[in-house]
C-alpha cells in the first residue's frame, strides 16, 4: 500500500484498509504453512482457534474437504 497524502488517511479508514491488505493473506499464509491446521495456524498467529474460524467465515476463506480444524 503506497503512503497516501496525510489528509486522505483522515477519513478514519486507515485501519480497516491496512487489515484489509494484510490479514487475508497472513492468514492463508499461516494455514499453507501448518497444512490447514487451524489450531496451529492459530497458535502461530497469537489468536484463539474461534477467533480465527470467526475470521475466515467473515473473510469468507474455504477450507475445502481437506479441512482441518485442530482436532485429532
């Protein structure tokens, strides 16, 4: 994301835009790295498991029929 003139990062959307950039991709970064272990995925991203299923349903990341949720 190229640095913008100061008075367009007034208009309070700073913050979504730089998770919007970056959280989508840490996140299937973290999970290619761990084999779709989301409990491990998790872990690596300091977040809890919930919190990261929350977060690919809201970012509407599919896991497919691999899918793996942490649990043995």
């Amino acid at each position: 994301m190229a640095i913008e003139e100061p008075r367009a990062l007034d208009d309070g959307s700073l913050y979504e835009r730089i998770i919007g950039e970056v959280e989508r991709p840490l996140i299937e970064a973290m999970l290619a790295r761990h084999q779709n272990n989301q409990l491990r995925a998790a872990r690596a991203l300091g977040i809890n498991r919930n919190t990261l299923r929350k977060r690919l349903d809201t970012l509407g990341i599919e896991m497919g029929a691999d899918r793996s949720d942490g649990a043995a």
